[in-house]
C-alpha cells in the first residue's frame, strides 16, 4: 500500500454561530468566531489517497489528476468565499474547521474512488497552529 499527499491552499471567511442562540450565547461559546462581520483564514488542505501503484506507470495516481480532483469539487467553492453563505457543500452545517474537513473529505471520495484509488485522510490547517484530520469514520 502506497500513500500520496497533495498540498492545497484556499483562503475563505466564516463564522461559527447558531441562529437560535442569542448574540450573547454565541459570543460566550464561540468568541471571537462568532463575529457578526466574519473572520477569514488561509487554509491549508492536505489530501492523502491510498492504494496500489500502476506497474505500467509507477504512479498510484497522476498528480495532475489528483490536483484537478481537488481543484475542480473544492478549492474552486472555496477559495475568496464566505463558506456559510457560498458554498454549496457546507450549506445548513457549521462552519467549523472540523465540519469543512470532513464535508470536503466527502466531495472528494467518489472522485478519487473512479480514479481507483482510496482517498485516505483530508487534513485542513485553518492557522500554523490548529488543524484537523478526517479519515472517513
């Protein structure tokens, strides 16, 4: 079994709030987050896929392949938007770096599944220091 990673950026605004709380709650519960205006983060997107590499090509999968898959069903929803309200992926869920990671782990996995290979973890890095993995469970 061969692993491959891609590395993707995107750079996108949020917020993290629930409609049926008050500004008060949100605030307490998300902080800063929660800002009425929104927030924004430059994204870091690690896509990793899994399997078996073609003895006719030595690849697992061509990475111009691989790159336009990610492009294409995500980073193109994504990139200079506001993930609450402009892509279609994320509409009624929050809007955290948790819920992004594993909706686009979603999008992707029967894109990469017709290419023959298993996409095995997205891993999202909403600053150098916070990130999330998703393996599909």
């Amino acid at each position: 079994m061969v692993y491959i990673t891609r590395r993707e950026r995107f750079s996108a605004a949020h917020k993290l709030h629930r409609e049926e709380w008050s500004l008060e709650k949100n605030e307490e519960t998300f902080g800063n987050c929660s800002n009425p205006n929104w927030h924004g983060h430059n994204y870091e997107l690690f896509v990793t896929v899994k399997g078996e590499i073609n003895p006719k090509t030595g690849f697992l999968i061509d990475l111009k392949v691989m790159k336009k898959i990610i492009n294409l069903h995500v980073i193109e929803k994504l990139d200079h938007k506001n993930v609450n309200l402009d892509v279609d992926f994320m509409q009624g869920k929050m809007a955290s770096t948790e819920v992004i990671g594993m909706e686009i782990f979603h999008v992707l996995k029967p894109f990469f599944e017709a290419e023959g290979v298993q996409l095995h973890c997205v891993r999202l890095h909403e600053t150098e220091n916070n990130a999330v993995e998703y393996y599909g469970e």
